[in-house]
C-alpha cells in the first residue's frame, strides 16, 4: 500500500522545475569537485539532507507515462530495484530530489536522485558496466560515481514537457524503461542513450 501524508498543490513549467535545482538548458555549468573516488559500496560518507524543503518532483517516462517508484509498504532495503508505476498524487514513493554534487571535467552539473520516502539514491552497481543492468537505490555516499546523474536537453513533446536523458555519470547510459512495456511494475535499468527512444525521455512533474 502506497503511503499517502500530503498533496502539494503546486504549479510551475518544467523549465523553472529545473532552474529550481540548479539544472540549466544544455550542458549545467558547475565547478568539478576534484578526482572522484573509485566507486564502491564500501566508500564515502553517508550524507544526510541539510535541511532541504525541497517538496520533490516525479520522473515521468515520456513513453510509458508512467513514474519511477521506489519500494514500497516502509521496504527500505538497500539495492532495491526501483520500477515504474502509475503515476499518483501525494505517494513519496515516487518523489524525488535533485541535490547538486559539483559538476565533472566536461561541464555537466551532476546530481543525486534522492527518494523521499526512503532517503535513498538511485545508482547503478559500479562493478556492472552493462546494457540491461538495473537501477537500484543505495546509501547516498559521496565521491560515488555511480550514484550521480547528469541531465540532456531533448527538446520537447506535443504538451510542452521538455524532455530529458537521465544519464549515469559512471556509465553514461541512460535511465531506461522496457521497450513499449506499460506492465505495472516493470524494473527501470540502464542503456545505451538511443536517439528518438521514447523508454528513455523523461520530464519532470509536480505532485
């Protein structure tokens, strides 16, 4: 069962969404943080939400138009795979947050993805460098590659949603959902960035 504690009642574009959390058109401007540390599940600190009232937005899969969620029923289990879902009002669940982690040598501001309702961010498993390989979440650790995330601009659709690559800093794939699959529960992973593939553009939305 979903938990249901709030609805916000909200209204902004995506384009002031972003702004919000420091992402801008193109490639993000952003101070590189220094050598990132090897990634690892056993690396970095733990790092807590610095008083953040940040109400969160949903990650709504362009093809599907379905959210990502993330476990549910108080499942706060670390490497849980996280999955899409119909999208629903005031479901913590599905709501994430954009906290800036410097930039890297090429410009891009990168980002953890935090849930939440577990407090938790999405990453991919360093060690699994694959097509396919599914996107979990995990302890926020800093100087972990594989937990950061950076944004593409990839125009827009025929609503006005600007539409986005989610991409791994560590991998650089994009975050995916299965090709035209609108199956309830369906596990996100990572691919190859496809031009015109519609499982992997995203737009972010208010609750």
């Amino acid at each position: 069962m979903f938990r249901r504690p709030f609805r916000l009642m909200l209204a902004a574009t995506t384009s002031a969404m972003l702004m919000a959390v420091g992402v801008v058109s193109g490639n993000a401007a952003a101070t590189p943080p220094g050598e990132a540390q090897p990634s690892s599940r056993g690396t970095g600190e733990q790092q807590d939400i610095n008083g953040d009232q940040d109400p969160g937005r949903k990650l709504r899969n362009s093809g599907t138009g379905l959210c990502v969620t993330g476990p549910v029923d108080g499942d706060q289990i670390r490497g849980k795979v996280v999955f899409q879902y119909d999208c629903m009002p005031g479901v913590e669940e599905q709501l994430w947050r954009f906290e800036s982690q410097g930039g890297d040598s090429e410009g891009h501001g990168l980002y953890w993805i935090r849930n939440l309702y577990t407090d938790m961010c999405l990453m991919v498993p360093g060690d699994d460098n694959r097509n396919g390989a599914y996107v979990r979440q995990y302890d926020c650790l800093s100087g972990v590659k594989d937990e950061l995330w950076f944004f593409e601009f990839k125009g827009a659709d025929s609503e006005g949603h600007e539409l986005l690559w989610i991409r791994n800093s560590y991998t650089e794939r994009c975050l995916t959902v299965p090709s035209g699959e609108l199956l309830r529960g369906a596990k996100a992973f990572q691919y190859d960035c496809l031009a015109g593939s519609k499982e992997q553009l995203w737009f972010l939305a208010l609750d």
